[in-house]
C-alpha cells in the first residue's frame, strides 16, 4: 500500500507550469499534460534563470532538496515575478531543507528574479 504523504518537496515537477508532487501523482493522473522535470528548463548551454541564480548564489549544500526548491521556485516566479521574503518562504516551506541553506536559498529566489526580469526585458527590446 502506498502513503501519500508528499511531505518533503524533492519530487516536484511543473503538471501544466503548477507544481505537484510526482511520487504521488498517478502516472494515468497526468495523462496528455505537459509535464517539466528539473532537466526541462535549462540546458547546460542555456540555464534557465532559477538555475542560474541557484549555482551564483551557491544555494545548495547536499542537494536534497535542490530539484524541488528549483521547481517550486519556477513555479512561483511564472505566478508571481517579483515575490516578497515572507512570500518565498511561505511557498518554499513545504519543501524539507536537511542542511540549513536557507539564507541562500531565497537569496537565489531573489536572485532568479531579478534575472528572469532582466530576461524578459531583453526579449521584448525591439
């Protein structure tokens, strides 16, 4: 029997750009969704800004819970592009951080916004 727990945020994917949780999503659950792992947002050539930032801001120690803080923080900056401190500790507190990074962590949060602005701004100069 499976438990459905989902408590520590390592697993988490984008289903349709929202994060979920894929040890406890049904593989006929997700069925004709778009689907993006850590692997599809950047590339090694072209890191995507929440990559980028994470590696310049050295947020990851142990890498537990480096693919779910980085999908999760994706998520919330396609919602939200300019998150408050008390907005991204609020959506990255259902993700379990073993080491203590967390100060460099929402550093990098910070940090993936000002570049995914930066980003946008270059693709819309004419």
């Amino acid at each position: 029997m499976a438990v459905a727990w989902a408590e520590c945020g390592a697993c988490t994917v984008l289903v349709d750009g929202v994060a979920a949780r894929a040890c406890v999503i049904p593989a006929c659950g997700v069925a004709g969704r778009e689907i993006t792992t850590l692997e599809g947002l950047g590339s090694l050539s072209a890191l995507h800004p929440v990559q980028q930032a994470f590696i310049e801001e050295q947020a990851a120690q142990c890498g537990y819970c480096l693919s779910g803080m980085i999908m999760m923080t994706a998520a919330l900056l396609a919602r939200n592009p300019d998150p408050s401190e008390d907005e991204i500790r609020r959506e990255l507190s259902g993700n379990l951080c073993r080491c203590g990074t967390h100060l460099e962590i929402v550093r990098a949060v910070l940090r993936a916004a000002q570049l995914t602005a930066q980003e946008s701004s270059r693709r819309n100069k004419p």
